[in-house]
C-alpha cells in the first residue's frame, strides 16, 4: 500500500528516492511521480528496480509505470 522509504533504479545506477506520505484512517494514498531521465535508458535490456522499506501495518507496493519510445525524428 504505503511504503515509507522508496528508492529506484535503472541498470544499478539510483534515479530517485523518496519518503512516502499516507493517512492510515482512512487509507489514502500520495502518489509521487517519479521521471527517468532519457540518457539512463540504454539500448537493449533495461532493469528498473524498487526498493521499498515499510515497518507499518499498511504493507504492501504498487507502481504505476508509463512509458513511450521516441522515433529518430523526435530524438534529433
């Protein structure tokens, strides 16, 4: 549901981290997004990893990821 900590990674290499915000009654959840920047990204296999640190009665991890691929045209 609610992590506390949160810190992602692309190929080994930390992207963000962040400390999670949630009410416990009731339950209501703070999204925060969270960009990769495109120099990151490498052709070829990507491994986007999260680690998540949550002591509280509220466990659990859920993601939303959206991506979009760019032509050569939107690149140049």
């Amino acid at each position: 549901m609610a992590p506390e900590d949160l810190t992602v990674y692309l190929n080994g290499e930390r992207v963000s981290s962040a400390i999670m915000d949630y009410d416990p009654d009731p339950l209501m959840i703070y999204a925060i997004p969270m960009q990769i920047p495109g120099n990151m990204v490498k052709a070829g296999k990507n491994t986007l990893r999260f680690e998540v640190s949550n002591p509280s009665a509220y466990r659990g991890f859920l993601a939303t990821i959206t991506y979009s691929q760019a032509g050569k045209e939107e690149i140049r």
